[in-house]
C-alpha cells in the first residue's frame, strides 16, 4: 500500500513562515489534499488539489506538489493556526480506489 | 443546508459489534461517495470506507477487512457503518465525510461518533 510520511511535529514563532511536508514515492504524480484539525473539532479543509484554496481559507495557506514531496506552506503564521495538519490522497488498488492519509503534523506557535 | 447527521455516543464491551449512522442531507448523499474516518484518542486520521450512495459500492481499507460493513439506505439517505469484533483499541471517534468521484477532497465532515470499547 501507498504511504505517505508527515514531519511529526514543526514549531514557529508568530509572524514566520511554517512549512509541512508531505512525502511519498512520485507524489508530484497524485493529487493531494491538506487539512487543519484543531482540539475537538472535525478536520477542514485548507488547501484542494495541490494548490487550491477553498473559500475562506485565507490567502496566508498555500500549498505545492512537485517529486516526491507535497508542501504546505503557511505564511506570517498566528496564534490560531496552531492545530495538526493532515495531508491525504487517492491511491490505486486493482480496478478500485482508496484513501491515503498522512500520520498528521502538530504545527506549535511559539 | 448541507447536513451530516451522525448517530451518538456509543460504549460497547470487547468482542460486540456498533452499527454507527449518518443522515445526509440531499445535496450530500447523492454525486459524491460517502467515506468513514476514525481518529484514536491523540492518533490520526485513519481512512476505512467509502460507500458510493447512488450504486451501493464500497471499498473498505485492507485492515478493516472481514470485520467491516458500509450500507446506504437510499430511502433515509443515510449511510450505515458496522463494525464486528470490537477491540480496546477501536476505541475512537468515527466521522462520515464526503468527497466527490473523482480524486476528491473530504469537503465536508459530519461531527463525529465517539466509541468507547471498555469492559
């Protein structure tokens, strides 16, 4: 099966840039999806298909997709984007598909 | 309005089995699979089951295999997930969320069921 692995955990002070990675075998070559899950409460979705942001995500969260690795990148980071971060995909099994998610990424702020 | 309506808390021994359900609302059952996704107590997310509503297929994930059951009652428009042969460690919050056909993203979740396996 298809795996994907997840930076367990990443820290950055408030204002800074965050980065969270997403690795896997030619994931360049699938379309991955990232969400925020804070305390509690069900996951969101942040960033679509590599790079697109849903409405009301606001424009700090990007997202790129190249090679082996898949990125988030979350710009002059706040308080409130502390939360984990997942990042997910479809895989092939035979003539069916199926869901690959990351083992998710505490992002702290400082 | 968009809705996932899922069934409450549940707490079943080792060895039972759940029946957990989710109530979607018109705009979510039909055109889009309806997936199940537990998350253990501070673990991650982890996919089971996606049920297609409009044909009634299912793909289950490998390890959830021979204990794990996804139905539809088109009816209700509510899709059902049963799981047999609980463990300690199934002990978990299950949500049914959504995705298109395609390679899709979960773009809407339902508020999750906790299970507490516990003797």
């Amino acid at each position: 099966s298809y795996v994907v692995t997840q930076p367990p955990s990443v820290s950055v002070a408030p204002g800074q840039t965050a980065t969270i990675t997403c690795e896997g075998d030619n994931i360049g070559r699938k379309s991955v999806h990232w969400y925020q899950q804070k305390p509690g409460q069900a996951p969101v979705l942040v960033i679509s298909y590599d790079s697109d942001r849903p409405s009301g995500i606001p424009t700090r969260f990007s997202g790129s997709n190249s090679g082996n690795t898949a990125t988030v990148t979350i710009s002059r980071v706040e308080a409130g984007d502390e939360a984990d971060y997942y990042c997910q995909l479809w895989e092939n099994s035979g003539a069916q598909r199926y869901v690959v998610f990351g083992g998710g990424t505490r992002l702290t702020v400082l | 309005q968009l809705q996932l309506v899922q069934s409450g808390t549940e707490v079943k021994e080792p060895g039972a089995s759940i029946k957990v359900s989710c109530r979607a609302s018109g705009r979510a059952f039909s055109g889009y699979y309806l997936h199940w996704v537990r998350q253990a107590p501070g673990q991650g997310l982890e996919w089971m089951a996606w049920v297609n509503p409009n044909s009634g297929a299912t793909k289950n994930a490998q390890m959830f295999e021979g204990r794990l059951s996804v139905t539809r009652d088109t009816s209700t428009t509510t899709v059902f997930m049963e799981l047999s042969g609980l463990r300690y460690d199934d002990t978990a919050t299950y949500y049914c969320a959504r995705t298109d056909f395609g390679s899709g993203a979960f773009d809407f979740w339902g508020p999750g069921t906790l299970l507490n396996v516990s003797s």
